[in-house]
C-alpha cells in the first residue's frame, strides 16, 4: 500500500494545454498523487528528465518534433528514467505492442483517461501494468486472431507516419473544415493546406477529402 507520507510524483507530457490542465485538474484531487511538471512537445520532455525526476510519466504519442515513441527510445540513454503511462487519442494493436516493447507499463485511451488515469497511476506505482478493458478486448482479438492485426498494423503505421500538421489537417478535415476554415483555424494560407491535403491522399491512398474523413472516423482520430 502507498505511504501516506510518500506522494507519487508525475510528469505530463501532451502538446495541447487543454488536455495538461484536465488532468492536474483530476489528480489535484488526489492526496497521494503530486505533478512536479509537465512538457508540451518530445524535447521539453527530454530536458526536464535530464535534471528533474518523477515516478511516473504521462505521454502522449502524438507531439511535435519528438513523438511520444522517440522519447522512450532516448530514454535508453537515460540513467533514471520513469515508468510510463501512454496517453492517445488512437489505440489500434500495433501501436499498444509497439509502446509495450519499448517499456510502457500501462496505456490509456485520451477518451478513457478521466476514468482510468487515477487507478492507473497506482497500478503502475506499484510495479503493475493497466489498460483499459477496451485496450485489452483490442489485444485478445488480435492475438485470438478474430480481427486482421495484418491491417491494424498498416493503420498505425500510417498514423504515426503523419506529421503534427498533417494530423491536425486530417482531423478538420474529418470534422468537415473547408479549405478555408482550415487557414483561419491553423493560420496557414491555402497553398499550404492543399500541398498537406495532396500529402494525406498519397499517404492514406485516399481518393478525396471523404476517403480521408473515412479513415479518420475509423481510426478514432475525431
């Protein structure tokens, strides 16, 4: 059991502030659970564990210049490094076996995380591992051979193949954003949104902006 004495220190790492503040504002509640820091991209990440340390760190996969899966590949470097909790806004098969290879102990669906981070953050605080019953469902299928792990695999691949503007773009794209809207909403002009439209296409092997919206629905992105 956690001595009350002892706090489980965490650090957050997400590039979007909104999604940092929602989970201070959960685990400020919790009177064995303190967040020392947090990151908004990969390096900032990376420093901070350079001079600072905590149990337990939240990631995102998803994050500029340096992705959530690089920083755990750069902690192999480390001398002291944490023990993981993966945060995403996507959890296909491939992308949950990827992140356990490199040493996560525990990965949560962004969409779960209100209701799962805190038990989670025990779990892993005690040397176990905890997913989600949704994740698990996702792992024994794959492994029971009920869904295609073959194709999953070429999703995720694909996803975590785009770049932070790419995947901002998929997304409004998704949400029905046009050409327009998207210049207004990321401050790019409209030659910069079609040139990563074109990109999109060529990557997803989609036809048009409906293709692309398709696979962001099928991939939970929105």
């Amino acid at each position: 059991m956690q001595q009350s004495n002892k706090k489980i220190t965490i650090h957050i790492a997400d590039d979007h502030q909104i999604i940092i503040d929602g989970l201070m504002a959960i685990l400020e509640f919790e009177s064995d659970i303190e967040v020392v820091g947090y990151s908004l991209n990969g390096q900032q990440v990376l420093d901070w564990f350079l001079e600072n340390s905590a149990d337990i760190l939240l990631l995102d996969i998803n994050m500029p210049d340096i992705s959530g899966l690089d920083v755990m590949q750069a902690f192999k470097k480390y001398q002291t490094i944490p023990r993981v909790i993966i945060l995403s806004s996507y959890d296909n098969y491939k992308l949950v076996k990827d992140v356990l290879k490199l040493g996560a102990q525990s990965f949560v669906p962004k969409k779960s995380a209100g209701e799962h981070i805190v038990n989670a953050i025990r779990t892993v605080s005690r040397g176990g591992q905890y997913f989600t019953d949704e994740v698990k469902e996702k792992m024994m299928n794959a492994l029971m051979n009920k869904e295609t792990p073959e194709d999953e695999n070429l999703e995720g691949e694909l996803i975590n193949s785009l770049t932070k503007r790419e995947f901002e773009i998929l997304k409004l794209i998704a949400q029905q954003y046009t050409t327009k809207n998207i210049c207004e909403t990321l401050f790019i002009s409209p030659s910069t949104v079609e040139t990563h439209r074109k990109n999109l296409l060529k990557k997803i092997k989609a036809k048009n902006s409906v293709g692309l919206a398709l696979f962001a629905l099928k991939n939970n992105i929105i």
